[in-house]
C-alpha cells in the first residue's frame, strides 16, 4: 500500500474532461462556509435514469440499466466550518425482485483553511471527480453511488481541486476476495473563471486502482493500475456569441505499477482530439480515438484493449470514431434534465455501437428548523 500511495502522490498530468463537465454541471455540491449555523437541513436526494447501451462490438456487449435511486440525507450545520450529513441510499433496478443495494450514508465535513475542505465518510462524487469517459465511466453517477473513503476538496475562481480515496470492498481476516480501493488527485485550472464559458481550460489528474491486502486467504496477486492524461481544451465565442466552438486534445498513459506485473498490458497509451459545440445546455462533438495495450479498470472498456466478452478478442490497437450529443439543464430549483446520445464507430471491426441515456435528478436542501 505504501507504495501505491507514493505513486499516486506523483500522478500531476495535464488534460481536459469537458464533455463531463457539462453532464454534471448542475450537481448539487454546498461548500461548508455557505449558510446558516445551528439550523438543519433535509435533502430528498433523488435520481432516476434511463441507460441503455446497444454494443456489438467484440469488445464489450450492450446492456439497459433502467432505475432509480434514493439518498435522502438531514444536515446540521454545526459552525460556520463544521457541519455532519446522515441518511441512506437505496438503489432499485426495474425489472427485478429485491433492491441492489441499501447502505447507510454520513459525512463529516470541516473547512479547513479558506476554500479548501475535508470529507470523510461518504465523499462527493456526483461530478465524477473531474475524470474524462475513458477512465471514468458516467454510468457510474447511477451504479456506483455513494463512494466511502476520505477527501479533500478546494474551490476558488479559477481553480478547483478534489483529493480522494475511495474503498470499494472491505475485507476481514481470511475474507475470500482481496481489498479494492481507488485514489485520484484531479485539478481544473480555468484562467478566465468558472463562470466565463470560453477560453483555456486545463485539467490534472492522476488516477490508480489497487486490488491487495495482507489478511485475505486468497492467495491473488497484489496489483496497482494507473492511468494518467494530458491535453488541453480551448472555447471560442461564434454567432451571437451564446454558442461555443471548442478543440480538445488529450493523450492518455496505463502502466501496471503492481510489485509483480502479470498483465498482458504492462504499458498503454492513447490519444483523442475533439471538436465541439455549445450552446446553452446543449454540446455536440465529434472525436478520434486511437489507443495501443489502453487498460482504463474505471473507464469506459469500448476504449480498452481487454474485451469484457473472450480474451481472445483482446485487441493491442483500438480505433474509435465518436459522435455525442448531450443536454443537461435544471429546470427548476433542485430539478435537473438530462439526456445524451453517444455513437462509437469501430473502422477495423466495421461495427456501430451506440447508446442514450435519460435521468431526471431532484438535489435540493431544505431548511427545516433554524
């Protein structure tokens, strides 16, 4: 584990994740300094979706996740730099018998120094931690909800910053499946300001997943995945300057970082230029991507070398065509619309794949006692 975190420590790599931002733009997050102290809050939380992905593609197939889910939470807000959230999330799949999963939710949360905060518990992860589609996967807004670890978040003008640890399975002694936990360290840099739309925009992350532990009896390999990214996004004003013409370019790096490499991919890389447009809560775009031994765990696997479907369709060099369209708009206070169509064209395989995705997410608090 110690050197996974030394790892991770030194993942500082510039790119850009527009085409997330503008899916998660209006998610709900408070910072702890705004509000009221000694008064609580209730936030019925909620979001249902509609996700459907029709793949052919050797490399993964298609899929529908049509549901819901709750995560009602009360806040107290302690002090002007303290404040604690409690709840649960409950997530249903249409279609079957028993719910997917009921956990319990809280979170600490203290202001450590002017815009920057500390979380620890259930940790904000409804912006995907600034994480392009390649290594984090926007089902996962739906499926992988609430992410618990610890996380530290910073938020100013121009620049944000969000540090985290996510623990996605605990093991006991001599539990039958290994540890898995994810860390990430993620930056945006916007010179001209969050709330200027066009100009510069870079991000920098660094992104690994771990699979481990000392006390399981599973004998397994102790393995580290990293991905790291590069790249740039620029906007220019056209027409009556409402709309957004843009390039995006990133590269992208996977390196099997375990103490004794097994993969079949010990090392990757990638590169995905885009040209878009926005207008509003609309963005379309269009994008090349091109990718040698890419192995992406949270990522989206229609860019990865690995088929989910045989091994024996792994494939070293991964062509895709991409045409996306998405619109995210809240239409009300709290009340949030999205929709988004999604194309992958694979020239080598000569196969179509494609998706679309609705959700409709109520986030809003509520003063219920002061």
């Amino acid at each position: 584990m110690k050197r996974f975190l030394s790892i991770v420590a030194l993942l500082i790599i510039c790119t850009s994740a527009k085409t997330q931002e503008i899916w998660i733009k209006d998610n709900n997050y408070i910072p702890v300094e705004i509000g009221d102290t000694g008064v609580f809050y209730v936030n019925p939380y909620s979001t249902a979706f509609f996700d459907n992905k029709e793949y052919t593609s050797i490399i993964k197939k298609g899929y529908t996740h049509p549901g819901f889910f709750i995560q009602p939470k009360v806040s107290y807000k302690l002090s002007s730099k303290t404040s604690i959230h409690a709840g649960f999330h409950m997530l249903y799949f249409a279609g079957t018998d028993s719910l997917e999963k009921l956990i319990p939710v809280l979170t600490l949360q203290v202001e450590l120094f002017e815009g920057t905060e500390m979380l620890l518990g259930s940790i904000h992860s409804k912006q995907l931690h600034f994480l392009p589609e390649p290594l984090f996967k926007p089902e996962r807004l739906f499926t992988a909800q609430p992410e618990i670890g610890m996380q530290f978040l910073t938020n100013t003008n121009t620049f944000k910053a969000d540090s985290w640890t996510n623990w996605e399975r605990y093991i006991k002694p001599g539990s039958k499946f290994q540890e898995v936990f994810t860390m990430g360290l993620s930056t945006i840099y916007r010179p001209n300001g969050f709330e200027n739309r066009k100009g510069l925009t870079l991000n920098a992350f660094g992104f690994g997943v771990h699979n481990g532990g000392q006390i399981d009896s599973t004998n397994l390999q102790v393995t580290t995945m990293i991905n790291l990214g590069g790249g740039f996004s620029y906007a220019l004003p056209i027409l009556s300057g409402k709309t957004l013409l843009g390039f995006e370019l990133m590269g992208f790096i996977s390196t099997d970082k375990s103490p004794n490499p097994q993969s079949k991919y010990l090392n990757g890389n990638a590169i995905y230029p885009k040209v878009y447009v926005e207008y509003l809560s609309f963005r379309g775009e269009l994008g090349y991507w091109r990718a040698n031994k890419f192995t992406n765990p949270r990522g989206e696997e229609l860019f990865g070398s690995y088929s989910t479907v045989n091994p024996t369709f792994d494939s070293d060099i991964r062509n895709l065509y991409t045409a996306k369209l998405i619109y995210n708009t809240e239409i009300t206070k709290g009340f949030v619309l999205g929709g988004r169509f999604e194309t992958y064209y694979d020239p080598e395989q000569s196969v179509f794949d494609w998706a679309f995705t609705f959700k409709m997410v109520f986030d809003r608090n509520i003063l219920i006692k002061r």
